[in-house]
C-alpha cells in the first residue's frame, strides 16, 4: 500500500442530528446516549485504506460554537467534500440539507463532492422524513444517499469510504478544480447551525 492524497471533508447539518456521534464512532468506534454537543474544537485523524491508497484525515469538530453559519464559508470554501446529515425523524433537519446545498453551489468548489446521510436508522419506526424523497433529492443533485446509526454502527464506514473513492477519482481525472492537493491541511469539520431551535433531543445515534 502507499500513501495517497489527503483531502479535506466538511460536515453539515442541524444541531442535535448526530454529527459528533457519527465522528466519534468512525474514528473511534465509540458511542453514548448522553453525547454532549462539542464546546471545544477537538482534533481527530483517520486513516482509510482506498484500493490500496492510504489517505489521513485529520478531522476537525468544532460542533456546538455560536454562530456557525457565518463562519461556514471559511470551512468549506475549499473542501473536496461535503457530508450533510439530516435527522431521519426531523424534517426540518432535512430541509435545512437543502438549504447548506444551495450555500455550497454558491460558495464552495464547484465540483465538490455530495453525499446526504440520513442519521439515526436505528429509530425507523419514527421516520418522518420520506426515504425516497431523499433519496429522488440527493440524485437530483448528484450526491449519494446512505442511512446511518452511530448507535449501531450502521452505514458510518460507508460513507467515509464512499466519499473518499469519489474524491480520488475525481483528482485521478483531474476533473475537480480547485481540489486541494497533499500539501493542504488535512481537515474534516462538523458544523452545527442551531439558531433558534429547539433543544438538543437525548438521542445521539
């Protein structure tokens, strides 16, 4: 195997959707129904083996700060990828989806790679958010879908992986302008944009 490229990999979505959890559980293999939201940036790394390529993640959360959207554009204005997590059982965490897309075809590279990860699949019996209808969306806009549990472990290593196969093809291609090469810092950041919402709910799968 030989070290390949580094890449940079920015999480969004609402609040209280998992997004800690599903970091901690893919770097860590760790979970807790009683995930505190993240007051402190913390520095993780990650490294995943593509096709024989070992890329590093050197991962970034800062969930849980003030003022998120503001900051948004210094986080993935030039970020290969985007990974947006919506709450299975919250449709406005699901629209807000749409609405960090809309910010990214504006702000970020044009090229950035998409993927929607509906979190929480362990709760199914509580669905609110149509899986088909997300899955119709994250066509739409050329990204791939994935359901996941940090409680169960469920569908995490997927999207990691899947994520990072799309950017090194993409960079194989030379197709992606703007993609940030191996001398970039190596970051991947969860942001939470909670303005005026409700409580964080108990559950953190």
């Amino acid at each position: 195997m030989r070290q390949g490229p580094a890449f940079k990999l920015v999480l969004l979505g609402d609040g209280r959707v998992g997004k800690t959890s599903m970091v901690l559980r893919y770097v860590n293999n760790v979970f807790s129904d009683k995930q505190t939201a993240t007051i402190q940036a913390s520095y993780l790394t990650k490294r995943v083996d593509v096709d024989g390529n070992i890329v590093t993640l050197a991962i970034w959360d800062t969930a849980g700060q003030e003022r998120f959207h503001a900051l948004g554009p210094i986080y993935y204005r030039d970020a290969d990828a985007a990974v947006l997590v919506y709450d299975i059982m919250d449709k406005d965490s699901f629209a807000r989806v749409k609405g960090w897309v809309k910010e990214l075809r504006k702000m970020a590279n044009k090229n950035i790679v998409l993927t929607i990860a509906g979190n929480k699949s362990d709760m199914d019996r509580h669905r609110t958010v149509d899986l088909q209808d997300s899955v119709r969306y994250a066509e739409s806009i050329g990204a791939h879908h994935f359901l996941t549990s940090a409680k169960l472990n469920a569908g995490i290593e997927e999207v990691f992986l899947d994520v990072a196969k799309r950017v090194l093809e993409l960079r194989k291609d030379g197709s992606q302008d703007g993609i940030s090469s191996g001398g970039h810092r190596k970051s991947l950041v969860v942001i939470d944009d909670q303005p005026n919402l409700p409580p964080p709910s108990k559950c953190c799968s």
